[in-house]
C-alpha cells in the first residue's frame, strides 16, 4: 500500500503537568494510528527517580544512580535533560537521532524545560511537533493524581502546586493545546495534530510531481495495451 505520510523522521513531544493524562493519550493514539500507517517509537527516558510499583526498566525509564545520569550529561548523550520535581530526567541522543535518521517517527513525554531545548534545536526543529496537554481543571487533575493511585501524598501536593507554573511557562512555544477531558475527543484531537504534520512535506512539489508521473505511466500503460 503507498503511504500517504512523508517518509521524514519526525520528532512528536508531549507535554502537560503530571496527571493531564499524557501516556494514557500516547498509548492510545500510538495504538490507533499504527493501523493507518504511522507508527510511533516511545522514546524511553532516563531517570534519577526510583521505579515505581509495576514500572519495568528500560520499558518506563531506564533507572539511573545520578552519578551515571552526571557523567551521560558531562559527555553530551542528551538532546535534552531537566530537573522535574527534584530528579533528572533525560532524553537519549543516539536513541532518538538514530530513528530519526531511519525516517522513523518518535514520540517523546517530557516536561516544558525539555520540551524548549528541543524546540532550540535547529536541526530539530524543522521536524518538531510540540503538543501541550492540559486538564479541564484543577479539580480534575487532583482526582486522576489521586486515582492513578501511583503517587504519595507529598508527590501529590509538589505535583498540584507545580501544575499552574507549567501551564504558564510552556504556553508560548507549543503548536497545539489539548485539554483532556473526554479521552476519546482529546486521543482524536491528538492523533488530528500527528498526521495532519505527517501529511506536511517540505517537497510538497517533488511528492506531486512523482505522484502526477506515477499516473502518467500507468494511464499510459493501459492506453498502451488499448483499454
Ligand atoms: P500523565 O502521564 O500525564 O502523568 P496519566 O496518563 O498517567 O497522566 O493519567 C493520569 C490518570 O488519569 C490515570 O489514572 C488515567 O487513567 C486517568 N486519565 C487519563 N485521561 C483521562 C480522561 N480523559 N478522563 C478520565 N481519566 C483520565
Ligand atoms: P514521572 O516521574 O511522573 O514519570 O514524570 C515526571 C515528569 O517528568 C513528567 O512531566 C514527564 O513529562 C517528565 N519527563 C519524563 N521523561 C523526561 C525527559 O526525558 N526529559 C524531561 N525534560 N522531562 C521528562
């Protein structure tokens, strides 16, 4: 089947505050857009954090003693990395260039601090979706953190408090905002935003001119046989 999307690699970030819904959001338009011919890479982080019950490494995080997390830093193995909520959090270079480099489309979740030095990335750039997911409220978002049932009390409070200053500190470089308050309207809204940048060529002219010649041959093939 000939693929409607362009064959560039193409950099997708999610961000929000903890609790807006961003893996259930990733899971659920990775899974839906496979079919349609996109298939989304995870790209899986780096952390200081401890794992959390039901957290596997190398599938959540790869877990990290901050030692390492320094020296990976020290030796530039990071398109990206920030302190979030008092732990780093990095994203592998040779992980995700090389994907990118395939024409492979990767999916990242970070926070805003990460999502900005991607976004100053000028070889990034040019194949860079920002996507900011927010919550329909703050009463929301204290439910789902409360719910998700992953989080202490402490991590919850540091968590409510951070959400407002990360709202307010990304709003200016995200393409989209997705409010998340019915899953199925923000998971379509989300996978809109996706393959309308997967439909976007920088050789728009060069697709159609390949597609037009493409045509070209086969009407002239049939012709040619007399159909
Ligand atoms: P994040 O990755 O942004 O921290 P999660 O995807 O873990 O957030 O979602 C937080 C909690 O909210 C989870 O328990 C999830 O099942 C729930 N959730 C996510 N989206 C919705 C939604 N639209 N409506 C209700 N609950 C949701
Ligand atoms: P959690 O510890 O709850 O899994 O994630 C906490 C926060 O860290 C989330 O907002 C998530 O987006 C962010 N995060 C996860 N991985 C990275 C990363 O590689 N870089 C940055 N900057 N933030 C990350």
């Amino acid at each position: 089947m000939s693929s409607n999307f362009h064959p560039d690699g193409t950099l997708f970030i999610v961000s929000g505050p903890s609790g807006a819904g961003k893996t259930t959001l990733i899971n659920t338009v990775r899974e839906q857009l496979e079919p349609i011919g996109i298939k989304l890479y995870f790209s899986v982080s780096h952390t200081t954090r401890k794992p959390r019950a039901g957290e596997v490494d190398g599938r959540s995080y790869h877990f990290v003693p901050p030692d390492q997390f320094a020296a990976m830093a020290a030796r530039g193995e990071f398109i990206e990395w920030a302190f979030v909520h008092e732990q780093r959090y990095g994203t592998s270079k040779a992980e995700v260039r090389a994907r990118l480099d395939r024409g492979e489309d990767v999916i990242l979740d970070i926070d805003y601090q990460g999502a900005r030095q991607v976004a100053a990335d000028a070889e990034l750039k040019p194949r860079l979706l920002n996507v900011f997911i927010f919550p329909p409220s703050f009463e929301h978002l204290d439910r789902r953190l409360r719910d998700r049932g992953l989080n202490s009390e402490e991590e919850i409070q540091t968590r409510l408090q951070k959400a407002v200053d990360e709202i307010d500190a990304g709003k200016e470089f995200y393409d989209y905002v997705i409010i998340n308050d019915d899953l199925n309207v923000a998971a379509e809204c989300l996978k809109a935003a996706i393959i309308a940048k997967k439909l976007q060529t920088k050789t728009a002219l060069e697709a159609i001119t390949a597609m037009a010649g493409r045509l070209k041959e086969e009407r002239d093939g049939r012709f040619a046989r007399g159909h």
